[in-house]
C-alpha cells in the first residue's frame, strides 16, 4: 500500500499552486461581488494546459486521470481560490473533457477534445429538474426521434455556468419512466449546442439569485424541441444511465477534492488570526476553546483528503467507486462548513466584515453539504450498500 502520490500529481499540485498564489483575497472578493468570472485565472489554468490533465494526449491534453484533476482543484481552492475553485475544474475539464474522452465516440472525441484542450471550448451539465432534485429516475425533459436528430423539450434547473458553455452535456428521458424496463432504460445523454440553440430561439436561460459562489451564475434553462443531431449521444441511446453515474461519480469526487481544499485555506487564515488577536495580551489561539475545535477539523480534512484521493484512484482504474466517493463528498463538505463555522467563531464580531474573506467563505461553504447531492441521500446510500439496510427512498 502506498499513500505517496504519483509525480503527474505533484507537479499539478506545485504547478497550479503556483497560479493561486498570484491572487490574493481581494481578487477572489471583487469576482464575487461583481458576479465575475475569474478570467484571469481561467486564462492561466488553459494556458499551461492544467484544466485538460485528464484529456488523451493525441488529442491535446496530458492523458492523467481524474486523481490529477481532483489535486488540481484542491490545489487551487486550498491555494486562495476557496469555494470557488470548483467551478473551474467540474464545468469543462469533468463535465467536457473527462466524460467525452471517457464515452465520445471516436468523432465526437477529434471534434470536442483539442478544442477542449485549447481553451476554445467550455461545457456543462444539465441533469436537475425543478420536480426531481436528486432523484434523476423523475427527470421529464424528453427526447423524440425526428429522422436524424433529437428534438428535446423540458426544463433544468441550477445548470451553473450555461451562459458560458458552447456545448450542455444533457440528460433527457428516450423512453418514458411508465415504460422502461428496467427503470434505469430510457436515458440519454445528448451534447447540446447551447449557441446554435439559443440563435434559433429554442433554448433560453435565466439566472437565479443566490446566497453564494458568486463567481458563475446558476440558472433555469428551458428547452422547446432543441434540435441535436443523434451523432452527438454520449454512449448509446436509451442506455445513459451508465454515462450518468460515470458522470456524478466524479463530481462528488471532485466536490470532495474542492471542500478539502477550501477547508484547508479557512484553516489557515483561521490560525493565523488566532495567532495574532491578543485582546487579553496572550494570542487567542492558545486558548483550548479555539485551538481545539480547529485541530479537530483539521484531522477531518485529512480524512476526507484520503478518501477523496481513495475514490479519485478507483475511477481511474475502472473499479466500482460509488461508495467511496459519496463517503469522500459527505465527509469533506461537513469539514468544509465545520472548518468555516469554527472560522467565523474565531474571528468573533469581525467575521461579519467584508474587510475578511470569511463571510464570503461561510456562504460558499454552506451549499457543499446540498450539492451535488444531499448529505442525507449520501447516508441512504451508505446505508443501503454497506451496511445492508433497507432501501429508504
């Protein structure tokens, strides 16, 4: 058993380490404040080719694996980005790069891949509906076969960053849910061109207001027979649901590697003002109140760290990883908030300024324990599959 990462892995770390540090708190403030983007560092993760690890090489990425994209993103959260470091490695380098170069047919991985890797194409992903949350078996946008295409009508609903994408990565229903058999038939998993859609008046998209992560909009996305070619299905039709876990499977893992991160920089800046603030003329962290609970988070992050890296390894070698990779998002998104409620205790009445990063960290922090699943759904899963217990949703 060996617990040393491999060398891709570390270099990804010092390489996008690096980046981060570039940016300090105040950057990574006006790009919430302003509802921002953060471009500048998107342009750099493209430009030394950090955000397509995980793409072949012959087609222009490093040919690494989701282990190396899941130290990137910790890298980047842990390095200043915090919370919103997320977005930067799920919605194009999970979501576009990983999927297609795991299920594109050969076609579909010369088109998408090398633009992928260029930074001349961004995507995300569309699963949740307004009626189905988290459970994918409800999900109601459809798809009808007309000759060589797909027309495709429904409704999405939090599809964060689809005013950027080229391209939606779309789940939708082939077979209606009182037809299939088994009930996990009848998915597929359609590449949308969002532009080419939204010119011919068929998909549109509104952003939601919301508490926190700022830095790319969560919207309402709304489908009127959106005209997809079929030689743009991910895996074969009617049988996506496969496509669909080695899809979310992913996203936990890389939601853990971003909750790790980021726990690990509130950490941080926590310590170092417990260091300092002395109102009593001794430096607050030497009070067993405050230093205790932070230690105590900190065993949390390297736990969760382990099973993250556990899950991401698994993935990578074709292995069965649900498991480990719900246990890896449960625990990180609980250290995470853990990790921000403790921060803003220790900052006592000034966590409440925006002159500190921590209310901006609190409000990130908190979604991680809803998404990309429920924490509750997390424990029915473990539950059910490892503790043999009856199936309670």
């Amino acid at each position: 058993m060996d617990f040393d990462l491999p060398e891709s892995a570390l270099a990804v770390r010092e390489g996008v380490r690096a980046i981060a540090a570039k940016y300090d708190q105040a950057y990574w403030d006006r790009c919430d404040a302003d509802k921002r983007w953060p471009e500048e560092v998107w342009a750099e993760l493209v430009a030394g080719g950090w955000h397509s690890l995980a793409i072949p090489e012959e087609h222009g990425g490093a040919g690494q694996g989701l282990l190396e994209l899941a130290v990137a993103l910790e890298s980047l959260a842990a390095g200043g980005a915090g919370g919103a470091a997320s977005f930067l490695y799920l919605l194009t380098p999970a979501f576009g790069g990983l999927t297609v170069a795991r299920h594109g047919t050969d076609a579909q991985k010369r088109e998408f891949l090398p633009a992928i890797a260029a930074g001349e194409l961004e995507t995300c992903f569309a699963v949740t509906e307004p009626d189905a949350g988290s459970n994918a078996m409800n999900i109601t946008t459809h798809a009808r076969r007309d000759g060589g295409d797909y027309l495709v009508s429904g409704q999405k609903i939090w599809i964060s960053g689809v005013e950027r994408a080229d391209f939606l990565v779309l789940v939708a229903r082939t077979i209606p849910a009182a037809e299939a058999r088994p009930r996990t038939n009848g998915f597929t998993v359609l590449l949308v061109d969002v532009r080419e859609a939204v010119a011919a008046g068929t998909l549109s998209y509104r952003p939601i207001p919301k508490l926190g992560t700022n830095t790319v909009a969560s919207n309402m996305v709304f489908l009127d027979d959106v005209r997809v070619p079929a030689d743009r299905v991910l895996g074969e039709p009617d049988r996506g649901f496969a496509v669909l876990w080695d899809i979310l499977n992913p996203e936990r893992v890389l939601a853990a590697a971003g909750g790790v991160g980021s726990a690990e920089l509130i950490l941080e800046i926590a310590a170092a003002y417990a260091r300092e603030r002395a109102p009593f003329g001794t430096p607050i962290g030497a009070n067993q109140a405050v230093a205790f609970p932070l230690a105590k988070i900190k065993a949390q992050v390297e736990l969760a760290r382990l099973m993250a890296y556990k899950a991401a390894w698994l993935w990578d070698r074709g292995r069965p990883c649900g498991s480990e990779a719900n246990i890896a998002k449960l625990t990180a998104a609980d250290a995470g908030w853990q990790a921000a409620d403790r921060a803003f205790q220790t900052f006592g009445g000034m966590a409440y300024s925006l002159e500190y990063p921590i209310a901006r960290m609190f409000r990130d922090a908190r979604i991680a324990k809803n998404i990309p699943v429920a924490e509750e759904l997390v424990l029915a899963h473990i539950a059910q599959h490892e503790l043999n217990l009856p199936r309670s949703y």
